[in-house]
C-alpha cells in the first residue's frame, strides 16, 4: 500500500533541476507532497487531487497522472533552501508516505 | 497560535518500562495519527483516529497503543511488548475529511537505555 518513490537520492548544484517521482499500485484520488528537514517535522508543500490542475508555487511545482496513479515533484533552478527529504502521501484517513527522496543542493 | 505540540522531545525507556508520548493539537481537527521514522526512512503509520474515542490500527500497531478521550489529545503508549523502540515518532492531525493536509508536531525521539 506504500506509495514507491525515485530516485532514493540526488545530488544538484544550485540552478539546477530535478523531478521526484510518486507511484502507487492503487487507485488514488489525491496525492500529497511534503518536505522534510534533518531532525525536523516534515511540512506541507501540496496536494493534487484527482481531475485537478497541475499545482505549482514558486519554482516548485507537480503533477497527478490519475490514469498511471503516478505523481511527479518538479523543482527548477534549485536554492540551497530546498535540500532536505522529499515524501509523497497517498490519499485516505490512513495515508501511507513513500519511502522518501533525500535532495541535497550543493553550491 | 494554534498547533501541535508533542512532548517530551527526547523520552528515555528503560528494559520492560512502559512510555507514553503526548501530542496536543488546537487545531479543532477530527483526525490524528502517530507515525514511525526510523533513520533514512520513511513515514509508517501506527496509529490513527478519525474520531472521538475510536481509533484504528495502522501498519506497525504491534507493541503500541493510544487513547482519544478528547479531540485534542492523542496520547500513544510505548509498551514493554515494543522490542525495538528507539525512533522519531511524529504526531500529525487533520480535519478529517477524506482528502485533507496533515499538519505535522515537532516529534519525539525515543531511545532505549
């Protein structure tokens, strides 16, 4: 039931980009995306709920393929700020988060 | 300013002691969930609670349990039965819709002495 996340890790240097992937083996309404500092409470980035519009703020942004039951983070031209540990969650009283992607932006 | 507090930050359990981690919310939410992280891990649900006075297990519920007496307290019981407890337990709540951004605490971290 635990949504499966790529890659583990990625390494960029500042102005760079990366996209996190989401995937699920279940059917989803809504996906949840949420960033986590060492040692921190993750925070809410997102969600994305299903037949919505693709989500973005700032240079952060996502999408939902309701039909693949897959979800994709985009971050453009990365800031240091944004190193740190990327978890999706899937939908439901009892959300299950992926395993988590571990971004570290170098400068 | 309305929130999540979890306390202690740091809890130390002792061989065969039982520990109980506190999660206070003034949120007004209905849902609340106690989540296991283990280092380089992910979230694991273990607990949750859609209303007042009822609750369900979730993945790792073995070794645990909780309370919810009230609609801002969450308490979650580390029993003796829990052979590896040392972790980051995080509590989080809701307003309980099906569809809806969980607001996370500070966390505990838990360790075995």
């Amino acid at each position: 039931q635990q949504p499966v996340q790529s890659p583990q890790a990625v390494i960029l240097r500042e102005g760079e980009d990366a996209v996190i992937n989401c995937s699920s083996s279940k059917a989803l309404y809504s996906v949840h995306w949420y960033r986590q500092k060492h040692g921190e409470a993750p925070v809410f980035l997102m969600i994305l709920l299903k037949g919505g519009e693709q989500k973005g703020h700032d240079k952060i942004s996502a999408s939902f393929n309701e039909k693949k039951q897959q979800s994709s983070l985009y971050l453009t031209a990365s800031q240091l700020s944004y190193s740190g540990t990327y978890f999706c969650g899937t939908d439901g009283y009892d959300m299950r988060f992926g395993a988590g992607t571990r971004l570290t932006v170098k400068p | 300013d309305g929130g999540i507090t979890q306390s202690p930050k740091y809890l130390f359990r002792k061989e065969g002691q039982n520990v109980t981690l506190s999660c206070e919310q003034n949120l007004n939410h209905d849902a609340m969930y106690w989540y296991r992280q283990d280092p380089g891990q992910g979230l694991r649900l273990i607990y949750y609670s859609q209303i007042v006075n009822d609750f369900q297990k979730g993945d790792i519920a073995e070794g645990y349990s909780v309370s919810r007496e009230k609609k801002e307290s969450f308490p979650l019981t580390v029993t003796s039965a829990q052979k590896n407890p040392t972790a980051f337990y995080l509590c989080a709540s809701s307003m309980g819709l099906e569809v809806q951004t969980q607001y996370f605490g500070p966390g505990t971290r838990l360790l075995v002495l």
